[in-house]
C-alpha cells in the first residue's frame, strides 16, 4: 500500500484529486487544508506527499523545508496555481520531484508522477532488500562452514579484520575458499555499503593491466575510444580484492605501491590525481615470502600489502568439517535443483574422510553435486561418490591417509605391476625378500595376476 498525502486548501479541488487517485486500490490518500495538521500528522510515515503552493497558514515553500528537516528522502510533488516559471525552478532546485501546474490536466499529471516515484521507491526498496540480503549471505558465520579448530582459528582473525581498515592478505591452497573469506570481511565491516571490487591478476594480460587498475582517458593507447574508470577508481569508498597477487608483473608492482603509499592515482593518458579510500584485500596460493626471496616479488610492495594475514588451512587438516560440508552442498543441491532431500551411508562418510582433496571444498562441492546426481534413493553411498584426482602420483600419494602397511603393499603392488608380476625382480628392485612379496600374495593383500 502506497500512503499518499494531499495537502490543499481547495476543498473541492483537493477531494477531486483524492478521489482519483483512490481510484487505484493500491493507494491510501489522505486529504489535509493546512500545513499544520500535515506536519502534524507525519508520524504516520507518508510515502509521498502532494502539497499546494498557496496555504493559509504558511507558504507551500516553508512547509517543504519543513517536511525535509525531518524527511530529507520523503519525495514530494508541488501542485499550484502559479505559473510562474522561477517558482517551479525554486522548488525544483529544493528537491521537489516534480511541479505540476493547477488546470485541467492536473490529475493526469499528478496520477502519472506518482507512477513514477512509485517505481523508484520499490526499485529503492529492492535495493536496500538486496543489500541486506548480501549481508546476510556473507554472515561469516553462515559463509564460511565449519566447526574444526583451524576454521575456529580463521574467525577469530576475520573478527580482528573488521575492528579496523588494515589491509588483509588471504594465503591457501586453491579452493580454500580465499575470496569468499575476503568478501566475508568486506560485508561485515564499516564499508559493507561500497563497492566489492575484486580483480583476478592471473586472468589479465601483462599489457593492460595498468589499465584495469587504474583506467584510461580517451585516445591514451590504441582502442581508447573513451575515458574508462579502473578499478580502484570503482572501488573508491570499499574494498578491493586482488586475487593471485604473487603473478602481478614486477613493472606494474611499482606502480601498485606508488599508489598505496601517495593514496592517489592517475588514469593511463592523465594528468588529474584521483584520491583513493580504499581497502586492500589480496591471495595467493604461493608463499609471498618465498616470492620475494626469489625476485619475483617487491620487498617493499609486500610489507605494505601484508597487514593482517590470513592462511587458509586445505580440507584435509580440517577433520570432521568434509561432513559438515558435505551435508551444507547436499542440502544446497536439493534446494536449487527441488530435488529430494538426500543423507550419506557410513560408508559413503567415510569415503570422504579418508580422501585427501586436492581441490579442497571447491572440489568436494564438485564430488557432492555429482553424488546428488547419481544417487538413485534417498540416502548416497560411497558407490555414488567419484574422486578425479589430478595431481601427479607422488602429490597424491603422499597425501592420502594410510597405515605404513598399506603404503608399502602399494608401493609392491605398483611395481609388481611395472615389471609384469614379476617377484624376483620387484624384490631386487626394491631391495627386499621375495618372501615378504609371496607372504602378501598369499595373505590376499596382493592379488598377482
């Protein structure tokens, strides 16, 4: 229900527009003769207000400043007889939304401005319920799942994040989860309101990085065919999130840090410095350290991205948090797919436990999103999970859990394989008897074939 105030000494001419504007059920009008009873009665939060230039006690004008004093986004419409173009300009330059002239088209008029502010004010509305949606969504609580002690660990720095404006530098394996943590701490923090920009470094050529950053003005390079913004520029007030900072060329770094330390910048081709009030949020999946030992990285450009570190620990150090997870996608996939709701057997549980992801939660998403699917009842075995491991056999080796035994069954096993099922050779080989080859063979631990 939109609340409509009409404010008018015209008796008649007031209930005309009342009674058209009731015409649309969705409209609640109510009709005042003075500034002094509308004034009084704004405690019943009007949503749009129609007031006459000429009344009897104060002036159209007054009463409008009045209103802002304690409603500067209330919008309001100025109906009156005055066609005197300077008074409509005055009104206009107060802030009036529109001002409509007292004649026969005034209904008309009116009726089609209110459809239009109505529009704004629900665009308005969608808006803000979008902004508290995306808080919400970022709840890090909510965003970042998990009950183990390292994550445990993570919440307390990301608490220590949004006391202040330091920068924060986010460190983890691939799939970790890095820009859901730094978009954690941007919506939860004072600038939650500003812009999110965050910007790949892996995904833009060396060439135009400059550019990206920190825009261009018309005819700067070939193909500058206007003035363009960069993404500092864009985040000005809010967060920027330089994702895979440690592949930014060692010749864009300078400049990088230039522009931290001046707080300022300046488009490609310009002169004007741009003032910059923005928070630095970058990841990496390498050791920066490392990086800077090695050259490839600015001493000086590190120390003043570091601030407040954050490392991301991989899936496999976080214990029972696979489940935890598991069971958040499982539920995630039945809501967006209207599928049925679906558990894990034992076995399915403890497949997952016992696998190592190298692809971390962005992997086990991939994994329960296809067990979802092959699942042909309510509840998902371990026959409907598949793991599609990428990583070089040492990596993966290495990183499974297992006793020493069944390491060293898989080490015989892999070579009983590459020499043919050959025993005495395997044995040689590896510099142990045949006898603890046939001891495992015969104890099934070994089918040679």
């Amino acid at each position: 229900m939109c609340k409509i105030f009409i404010v008018d000494d015209d008796i008649f001419f007031g209930e005309m527009l009342k009674y058209h504007l009731q015409l649309n059920p969705d409209y609640e009008v109510l009709l005042f003769n003075n500034a002094k009873d509308c004034l009084s009665n704004l405690y019943l939060n009007p949503d749009i207000i129609c007031i006459d230039f000429g009344l009897p006690d104060i002036q159209g004008d007054e009463l409008f400043i009045q209103i802002k004093n304690i409603y500067p986004d209330l919008p309001i419409i100025v109906i009156s007889g005055q066609e005197n173009i300077e008074v409509a300009i005055n009104f206009l330059k107060l802030g009036a939304k529109d001002y409509i002239v007292k004649n026969e088209h005034t209904k008309e008029l009116l009726w089609n401005s209110i459809m239009r502010l109505k529009e704004n004010i629900s665009l308005k509305q969608e808006v803000e319920d979008l902004k508290d949606e995306l808080e919400k969504k970022y709840t890090f609580e909510k965003t970042i799942i998990g009950q183990s002690h390292p994550i445990k660990s993570i919440f307390s720095k990301i608490n220590k994040a949004l006391t202040s404006n330091i920068n924060v530098s986010i460190t983890g394996e691939t799939g970790t989860g890095k820009e859901v943590v730094a978009k954690a701490i941007h919506y939860n923090s004072s600038r939650k309101n500003k812009p999110f920009i965050a910007v790949n470094m892996a995904a833009i050529p060396k060439e135009l990085v400059e550019s990206e950053f920190f825009g261009h003005e018309k005819g700067a390079f070939t193909g500058a065919t206007e003035r363009a913004s960069g993404k500092f520029e864009q985040a000005n007030g809010g967060t920027i999130f330089l994702d895979e900072i440690a592949e930014l060329d060692l010749n864009i770094q300078s400049k990088l840090l230039r522009a931290l330390q001046e707080r300022e910048i300046t488009r490609v081709g310009g002169k004007q410095k741009i003032e910059l009030n923005v928070r630095i949020i970058t990841a990496t999946h390498k050791n920066l350290a490392q990086e800077v030992k090695k050259g490839n990285f600015r001493e000086d450009l590190y120390y003043r991205i570091i601030g407040l570190p954050i490392e991301l620990p991989p899936l496999r150090e976080r214990d029972q948090d696979v489940l935890i997870l598991a069971k958040h996608f499982i539920d995630l996939f039945a809501k967006e797919n209207k599928s049925k709701p679906l558990s894990l057997s034992s076995d399915a549980r403890k497949k997952l436990l016992d696998y190592h992801f190298p692809g971390n939660v962005r992997e086990l998403k991939s994994v329960v999103d296809l067990a979802c699917v092959m699942c042909d009842h309510h509840e998902i075995t371990a026959e409907d999970i598949n793991f599609y491991n990428l990583e070089k056999d040492s990596e993966s080796f290495l990183n499974e859990q297992k006793t020493l035994k069944q390491y060293t069954t898989d080490i015989i096993l892999h070579f009983l394989k590459k020499n043919n099922n050959d025993v005495i050779k395997t044995a040689k080989l590896l510099d142990i008897g045949k006898s603890t080859i046939y001891n495992l063979i015969n104890n099934l631990e070994i089918e040679n074939n």
